[in-house]
C-alpha cells in the first residue's frame, strides 16, 4: 500500500475550482427549505415578486464585491465566469463599433484564458482583426508593449487581472488607463484573482469585469459581469429580456444566492487573508526552488505581484503527467496548468509566450489553495516533490 492510499487526498489545485463554503450551502438550504424554491423571479405573482426582490439583494450583495461604489444595476448576472467573458469580449466589441464604425480592432493579450483566446475566431468572423500584446519574462504585460498596438481603431482591450497558471498579476490600471487615451474599452477577466487580491472596479479603472462564483466557494455555473454604467454592449443571448436586456434566460436565483453568500463572507476580509496566504506561498516556493531542478516560472518569484494561493513551478528534466501521477500517488492533487487544457500533451500558451522553452514548460506544475489550507499538508506536500525531483 503507497503512502497516498493511507490518507485522504489533499486537494492542492483550488485554482481550477473550490469546494463550497460552509455559507453557500447554508444559502442554498435555506432557498431550499423556503417558499421561493423553484420560483422564477421573472413571474408577475407575488412569489414571484418575491424572489425578485431576493434577487436583487443578491445582486446588491455581489455588487459590493467589486467596490463601495458598484450600483447593482452594474451587475450582470451570468452562467459562470467563461460567459461571462464571452459576453464581455464579444459583446463590448460590437457595441463600441456600433458606437464608432471606424473601431474594428480587438487586443487581448497572448496569456489570456481559453475562454477569451478560443472566441477570437468569432471576432474575425464577425469583422474584427484581433492584436495579441506578448507578456515580458516575468509573465506580465508591460504598459508599453500595448501602447505600441493602440490607435483609435481599436474597440477594445481585454487583459486578465491575474494569471490563471502562473498567478502574475497584471498592471490592470496603468494598462485601463493606456487604453482610455485611445477612446477604447477596457474588459479584465478577473476569474482567477476576485476576491483573492484587493480589487475595486471603480479605482482600477476598467470598463467591464468578469468573475466566477465557484472559484471563491461558490456554486459552479454562477458569475456575474461588471458592466460600467452607459458602457455599450450587445447581447450575445435573446429570448426573454432579463438582465434589463442584457442577458436573456430566467436566473437561477439558488446558485446567485449561494455566489452573494461566499462573495459576502470573503470581501471584508480580502487584505488580511492575501497576507496570510502569501506568506504560506513564499514558504513554499523558497523550500522548492531551493532544489537546483526546480524554478519559479515567472523567475524572480519575490518580486513578482502574484496571486497569494497559487505556485507555479517547473521541474527540469521532468514532465508534468509524470509528476502528476506521482504526487497522485502520494496524496496529493495538483495540476499543470489549466484545468481546461489539463488533457493536452503541448506546452502551455502562457509559458510559451512567457519564453518559456518546450522542455521546460512539459515539466510545469501549479500547485493551488485558498484560506482553508492546511499549512502541514503544503509543507509535507514540499518535501514529497523534492523527494520525487531528487529521485528521478
């Protein structure tokens, strides 16, 4: 019997998604145990009016998430993060050319998630050409480098907040606010660091953010979109008008109660919880990094502005299925990059474009956790890589 089949497997890769928090199951229990459970908030009836107005105290509750001064008239509420980031991409495009023909230019840059790299074929379709801005080695965007791609064609920009592989955080002001002096709009997929890192829409300075419920403890198949107020759009969905026109289909008000009750429980305590991780994370990384076959992926990785709950290694002479398998073995559950391209033998876009070489990024790992972690399972966890790097 291995070591791994002796414990219960430690579930290192919350960047791909999060088990429930004890608050959003309570939500949904409670939705479950009440008149409202299977009301459509769309319905003329006093039930219906009912779970109307629940769901906009859910949608209040959310709002607060992305800032003090977020209406919730700027919330749209959406079938999870990739929705909402085809919505955004796709739908802010059309509305800033329908608002000025002459923009029919998209930037989005070379790291960002499938689900905005895989829709830039829609974008061409529809009459867009599409400009990919390259990230330096330390895995960031430099304002610069999209200043070089801007002009008053363009429509749109779209750059993540942070890194859903490496964990970079990116420049998301100064790259906002490059991107105003164009007349552009401004999009950030912030899927990955919401409710990780401090965010505030407002002093950030974007147009339209995107998030996703079940990263933060929340429900899958839940999200919203950050819509700036008089920012245009198009809707990608029709068919009923909800979402004031934006975004058609009844709302699935037991999951939108569920993702307010995580958002709720979390945002108060934002700062306080990134240092805490943070330090697990330096920890982690100077302990593996100390082994001469394994780096940092970004280099530097104490300079870096990084998610606090996300490590992103390689391991030289190792590929990452091999690893997998056996920290697997061992107990431990980790990834080797995206969970969405976790079926994939090419290396990843992100390291690629990083200047990561071939060998190198096969032998990557992204290792993932929130406030819930165990400390000693992240050190035991260390000393089984190291020992499974010494041994090969």
């Amino acid at each position: 019997m291995t070591a791994g089949q002796n414990r219960i497997p430690v579930n290192l890769d919350y960047a791909a998604s999060t088990p429930m928090r004890a608050e959003a199951l309570l939500a949904q229990r409670k939705y479950d145990d009440s008149e409202l459970a299977g009301v459509n908030p769309n319905s003329l009836h006093s039930l219906g009016r009912k779970a109307a107005a629940r769901l906009e105290v859910a949608r209040r509750e959310i709002a607060r998430s992305f800032g003090a001064h977020v209406r919730p008239s700027e919330i749209v509420l959406t079938n999870g993060g990739t929705e909402a980031n085809q919505l955004a991409l796709l739908g802010l495009a059309e509305g800033a050319r329908q608002r000025d023909r002459k923009r029919g230019r998209v930037i989005v840059s070379a790291i960002e998630h499938d689900s905005i790299l895989d829709n830039l074929p829609l974008l061409r379709a529809a009459g867009f050409t599409v400009d990919l801005v390259q990230p330096c080695r330390a895995g960031y965007i430099e304002p610069a480098a999209l200043v070089e791609l801007l002009g008053d064609d363009v429509a749109l920009v779209s750059i993540m907040v942070a890194n859903n592989e490496t964990g970079v955080v990116q420049p998301i002001r100064e790259l906002a606010a490059a991107t105003h002096t164009v007349g552009a709009l401004f999009h950030t997929d912030a899927i990955q660091g919401y409710l990780h890192i401090p965010l505030d829409v407002t002093e950030l300075g974007v147009d339209a953010m995107s998030v996703a419920a079940h990263k933060i403890g929340g429900p899958v198949a839940s999200g919203a979109l950050y819509l700036k107020s008089r920012t245009p759009l198009r809707p990608r969905i029709f068919g009923g008008g909800q979402e004031a026109g934006r975004r058609a289909g009844t709302q699935d008000l037991r999951t939108q109660l569920a993702f307010a009750a995580a958002a709720s429980s979390l945002t108060p305590h934002v700062a306080q919880e990134r240092a805490k991780l943070q330090a697990l994370s330096d920890k982690l990384y100077a302990t593996l990094t100390a082994h001469q076959r394994i780096h940092a992926t970004m280099g530097d990785y104490a300079q870096a502005d990084r998610l606090p709950g996300m490590v992103s290694i390689y391991v030289d002479g190792m590929d990452s299925e091999e690893l997998i398998v056996k920290l697997d073995a061992a107990g431990f559950e980790v990834s080797a990059g995206s969970a969405c391209s976790s079926g994939s033998m090419d290396p990843s876009h992100v390291l690629s474009a990083m200047g990561i070489g071939r060998e190198q990024a096969l032998g990557a790992l992204r290792i993932s956790f929130d406030d819930r972690v165990n400390p000693d399972d992240l050190d035991e966890f260390a000393q089984t890589l190291l020992s499974i790097a010494g041994a090969a």
